[in-house]
C-alpha cells in the first residue's frame, strides 16, 4: 500500500497540480465561477415566480395564495424577463470575464482585455438580418447565450493572450504626458494592440463569413460545442468525471476545482438549457436535459460534500463510538457536513491518502448517481433538477428544491440516497475501528 501512494505522490500529485494552475485552466474555471451568483440568483428568482406566483405552484397551492391574492398569476410577468439578464446572455459574460480573468493571471489590464474580448465576439457575431415583415434589421439572439459560449471562451483566451503579450511592447505604446490621467495614460498604452486584435477578428470574420452565413459561431458550435454537449448527455461519461474528482481529492488535490473548468465547457449549455425551458413552461417536466452533471452528480451524489461523506459522518455515529479520535472528528465535521462542507472530514479523518476509504469514497456518489438517474430517467418519479440550488443547500432538499418544490417523491429520493451512503460507509467505518484497536493493541504491548 505504501508503494502505491508512493506512486501516487509522485507522478499523479504533480501532473494534477499543474493542470489545476494552468493559467488557461484557471481563467475558465474562475470565470464560471463568477457567473455562478448571477445564474443561481436567476433560478431563485424563477423558482419563486413558479411555486409562489403559479396558482398551481408548491406554496401557492398549499397556501391557497389565489384566493388571497386577486389575479396571482399575472404578476407571474413580473419577474418572467429576469432570465433575460442571466442565463439568455450567459456567452456575453463568460467572453468579458475569461478575458479579465487570464489577463489578471498574465498581469496585463483585465478591464481592456475584457472589453476587448466583448467587442471581438460582436465582431464575429453573424450579421443583422432583415426582418420577415421587411421592416427594418436585427441580430439575432441565439449565441447570446449557452450556444455562443464556445466561442467567448476561445476568442477571449486568445484576446487576452495577445493584447497582454503586445501591451509589453514599448514599440507599439503611444506615450502621453505626464499630466494626462493614468487611466487615460494606460488607455494609450493599449491602442495599438487593440486595432491590431480588432482587425485580425475582422480578417477571421470575413473569411468564415465566406464560408457560412452564420460565420464562425455556427462552425464551432456544430464542430465543438454540440459534439460536447451530446458527451455530456451521457450517464457514463458523469460517472467517469465522478470517478476523477474522488480520486483527486484522494491525492489531496480538489477534484472538483480541478476538473470545474472542463466540465462548465461541457455541462453549462445543458443547464442554462433547462432553466430557459422551465422560465417558458413553468414546469421542469420535458427538460431537453434531464441528465446532466448538476441535475445528477450535484443534486444527488454530494451529500454532505465530495464523497457524500454525510453518509460517513452518520455511519460513525451508528458503529465508530469505539474509535475516539474518529468519533471526535465526525462531531466537529457534522454542521459544516449538513452544508456540504467536508473539508474538516476530508483532512480530519483523513479520507486523503487513506486507503481505507478509498472505495467507499468513490463508490458512494456512484450508487447515488444512479439512483437519482433512475428516478429521473428510467422510472420518471420525480421531475429533472433544472432550477439551480445552493451547494450549500442540505442535499436531501436539493432534488425537491431542484425540481420545482412541488414533487414529494424527490424528498423520498434524497433521504434514499442519504440512507444509501450510510450503508455503504459503514462496514468501512467497522473495519477502521478495528485496524485502530488493533494498532492501539500492538503499540501497547511494545
């Protein structure tokens, strides 16, 4: 066992280390990260439109809130344009922010990179087209959002990467005076890269223009971004991210930081999807992805953290009074394990480098996966997790939360799959009681 945590630290440790800090790595996950409080808030805001404002919502319902309220449904329209300023421009954000964030990495101006990045995907954008009725032009609004989100990442990594790179070019600076304004000053300083980058995204425009009337965006995303997204609709290919996140967390390294960059690419469209379906429907039953990475692993599979490791802290509870020092650890870790929050269980027990829980460790979010993907999309008892939930939510109030608030059976579901991971923890949990008395024995007779 020794040899092969050897083997771990040494090759797998570093190799996960570097792809972590890999300055294009990071700018993507960290700017996903950012769009984060906006799409969740987004949700939030449907969720109640539809369980409070809907007549035939969950609360609404209950509360018998079209009776109190004269003509509930129609203040529905209220808040329906909300989606409008979160997911519907969702491409508009990542290609500003993924510029920003790999200029703050290189250390160039983030602001200019970011707006630069923007007009370099208007640049690109296809053309206005004429209306129907002949009235008068537009653009369209299909890549504004999830489907357009290829090409704000790549176009603003490259943005960010030659206007950063150009900037530290004394031959293209044009220097002001000392008495001008720094912010104008370090505007200057960039005006040539920038005319460079916006003609070169000119040059790219006219020539896939040529090639397609829709331009590059049609291109890569019938290219790129659909094949992905088809991978993505796949329940093996969510176990097998499932399987490399635990096992980094293994190594000591945060899987799902880690992996966050590749999986927004791939998952994003597919949320973003779903919640334009129910913000249309009212109702999270039909959504074009009922199983992707969020609405399974996330709503399912994380109770209590990474490893559903609330199932671990319960399972020491039940049989891992003996072990003192365990038992003590899973005291401490049990309110931040409630929230998802497992860290204090993760390097406290430890889970990292032990390889007493590694199986369970990856088993347990596997079995819940499954159970969720089961009840989503075999036997169709509960309605897909569309709305975007809280990472901090409990995790047996996130399929219900998730799925609109009106289904019982996803609050059956989730108390299942906490229920699930006690089980599978706990002949573990026996079997770390015993190797510690065991070890406690020997180092008493010495």
């Amino acid at each position: 066992m020794d040899k092969m945590q050897n083997f771990m630290e040494k090759y797998f440790v570093p190799l996960a280390a570097v792809i972590n800090g890999q300055r294009h790595v990071a700018a993507v996950r960290d700017a996903f990260t950012l769009t984060f409080p906006l799409t969740m808030a987004g949700s939030i805001v449907l969720l109640i439109n539809y369980v409070f404002l809907d007549p035939s919502g969950f609360v609404a319902s209950l509360l018998h809130l079209d009776k109190l309220i004269p003509n509930l449904a129609s203040y529905q329209s209220i808040l329906s344009s909300v989606i409008n300023g979160t997911t519907n421009i969702i491409a508009l954000i990542i290609a500003f922010l993924v510029a920003y964030q790999l200029a703050q990495e290189m250390k160039g101006d983030s602001v200019l990179c970011g707006i630069t990045s923007l007009a370099v995907y208007f640049i690109l954008y296809p053309g206005a087209k004429d209306f129907a009725d002949k009235s008068g032009s537009g653009l369209s609004t299909t890549y504004f959002g999830a489907q357009g989100l290829f090409v704000a990442l790549i176009f603003g990594l490259i943005t960010a990467e030659i206007l950063c790179r150009l900037g530290r070019c004394e031959k293209l600076r044009i220097k002001m005076p000392d008495m001008v304004p720094p912010a104008v000053a370090q505007s200057f300083n960039l005006l040539i890269p920038i005319m460079i980058v916006m003609a070169l995204s000119g040059v790219v425009n006219f020539v896939f223009s040529h090639v397609t009337t829709d331009g590059i965006q049609v291109i890569i995303y019938n290219a790129i971004q659909s094949p992905m997204t088809s991978l993505g609709n796949s329940m093996g290919t969510i176990l097998v991210f499932v399987v490399v996140q635990q096992f980094l967390w293994v190594l000591g390294i945060h899987g799902p930081n880690t992996l966050s960059a590749l999986r927004s690419v791939i998952w994003a469209e597919q949320g973003n999807a779903n919640l334009v379906y129910v913000a249309h429907h009212g109702s999270a039953w039909g959504c074009p992805y009922p199983v992707n990475f969020t609405s399974i692993n996330d709503a399912f599979g994380n109770g209590g953290g990474s490893g559903a490791t609330l199932g671990l802290i319960i399972a020491i509870f039940i049989v891992g009074r003996r072990n003192k020092t365990q038992y003590s650890i899973a005291k401490m870790s049990l309110l931040p394990g409630i929230f998802n929050i497992n860290e204090p269980i993760i390097f406290g027990l430890p889970i990292v480098m032990n390889p007493m829980y590694l199986i369970p460790f990856i088993l347990t979010p596997i079995a819940c996966d499954m159970i969720g993907y089961f009840a989503v999309a075999i036997v169709k008892i509960i309605p897909p997790i569309a709305y975007s939930v809280a990472w901090t939510t409990p995790e047996v109030l996130t399929p219900f939360l998730g799925s609109g608030a009106n289904n019982f059976m996803s609050l059956v579901v989730g108390v299942l799959c906490l229920g699930v991971s006690v089980l599978i923890y706990l002949p573990f949990v026996m079997a770390s009681n015993k190797a510690a008395l065991m070890k406690g024995a020997k180092e008493s007779e010495s």
